[in-house]
C-alpha cells in the first residue's frame, strides 16, 4: 500500500512539472504603477483607510503579476497622464513602467437556476460588480504605450441552496467590489492553457504574447484579424447591394455592431449555400 501510495506521488509529481513547464517565465523587469478610484483602496479593508488599502491592493497586485513579470516595484501611477519617457524618467533605466488601470463600472445581476429531486425550478439572484481592467507597457518606439483592454467584466460570489431556500454568497457591497477587483487582475494573471497550440497556433502564440507583456505582437495581430474581417464584410456587403433581391441580407447583417457577430453571419449564410466567397 505504501508502494502504491509513493507511486501515486510521483506521478502527480511529474505531472505538475510538466504542467508548469507550460508556463513562461517571466522576463520583464517592471515598476508597475497602477491608477484606480479611491472608491477600489477604501474597500480593501472595513476600516475604508485609503492608506491602508493601498497597501493592501499593492500586495494583491504584486502577488498575482510575478507570476507574468518581474515586479520590482509598485507605485501609484500620477495623477496627469504622461508619456512612456515621463515614467522611464521615475524608474531605473533597465526597468520598464507597466500602467495597470483599473475602473468601476456599475453594477449587475446574475441568476443561478436550481432544480430539487422532483423537478421543481428556482432561480437565485446575486449582485455583480462591473470591472474595467487595461494594461500598458511602452512601445518599442517609446514615443506612445502599446494597450491591452480586457473590457468590462462582470465579477460576483454567486448563489447557493439550502433546502427550499436560496442565499447570496456575499451579501457586503464593499466585500463583492474589493472581490470583483482582485478578480479581474487575477485573472489576467492567468494562461489561458485551453487554447490547443497544435490546433490553433495564432491564437496561442497571441495569448503567450499577452501573458509575457509583449503587447505590441498582440496589438498588430488584432489589426490583422480585424483588416481581413473587415475584408469579407465588405465582400458580401458588395455582393447584397449587386443584386436588389439580396439587400435584404443586409438588414440581417446590420442587426450586429459587433465584428465577429457579423463574420458569424456570413458564416452561416455560406453554410447555408446562401452565399459563395470569391
């Protein structure tokens, strides 16, 4: 049984160190300098001590960013926007300013459905905090920054069931903000490690990119993701307006404002023999 049980061990063992050889190692070595409202450091703690609660953010911050780069130091960013020289001008010169940006948003809901043994539906409803996360590192001309916009996000602790009843996880506005905002910056910490690099090279090469701060690749690859969709677009919105009898598949078109909404589209149509790309 011992035998079996060391056998065990080393297995996982072995499999953890495989799986964190897919990591990268970090290789930047940044002074992050982060810009959040007053509102962010006075929920860190009950107390709502900005000072404290920067303290408090600052040591979150620097726990989940080593894992992408080398924090040397965390500072909070000025209060007037500058340019990269204006930060390199505050940091050592073998150093590299990382801005991290992080903004409030609202609030939301979410719904938890649940089902008892005798089929029986009902719904949980809990509070979400709206997080807005952007990242900045220089470009390699250093006259501007190269960004990263991760978009508004949604964050909250969910529902749970006892019985016939259904709780809210957290119930604390100021815990569920000072959640929602870890949440945000632990995530972008994260490899997205579902991204089969065999299967979808591009994808993962862009998302190693991101992950190791070399933000000006992943801009130029959203460029050229977004010229060839904005190609097609304009291929089959030629193609409706040739013929009278297909403008109406503009309307359906023009129902989406977003980009890989519209390329879905006309997936679909060509799917369909709707429509023939040239």
């Amino acid at each position: 049984m011992k035998k079996l049980f060391l056998l065990f061990c080393f297995i996982m063992l072995a499999f953890n160190t495989v799986y964190a050889a897919t990591i990268p190692e970090p290789t930047k070595k940044v002074v992050l300098f982060y810009r959040v409202p007053d509102t962010i450091l006075q929920c860190q703690n009950a107390d709502e001590d900005i000072v404290a609660g920067a303290a408090e953010l600052e040591k979150e911050l620097k726990n989940h960013y080593s894992k992408r780069f080398i924090v040397q130091e965390i500072r909070k960013a000025p209060e007037e926007k500058m340019l990269p020289d204006g930060y390199k001008a505050l940091i050592k010169p073998n150093q590299i300013p990382l801005i991290v940006t992080i903004d409030l948003e609202g609030q939301g809901s979410n719904v938890d459905y649940y089902q008892n043994a005798f089929g029986a539906k009902s719904a949980g409803v809990s509070q979400t905090v709206n997080v807005h996360l952007v990242e900045a590192l220089p470009a390699s001309n250093n006259n501007s920054f190269a960004w990263i916009d991760y978009g508004v996000q949604a964050y909250g602790a969910g529902t749970f069931a006892i019985g016939r009843d259904i709780f809210a996880a957290q119930t604390d506005p100021r815990k569920n903000v000072k959640n929602a905002v870890r949440g945000c910056f632990r995530d972008a910490c994260k490899l997205n490690e579902s991204i089969n690099k065999y299967a979808n090279p591009a994808a993962y090469e862009k998302e190693v990119n991101r992950f190791t701060g070399n933000f000006e690749a992943v801009v130029a690859a959203d460029q050229k993701t977004n010229s060839v969709a904005l190609g097609k677009i304009k291929k089959f919105e030629d193609w409706c307006k040739a013929d009278k009898m297909r403008e109406s598949y503009l309307i359906g078109l023009n129902g989406f404002t977003n980009i890989n909404q519209k390329i879905i589209f006309i997936d679909q149509m060509i799917k369909m023999g709707v429509y023939k790309e040239n």
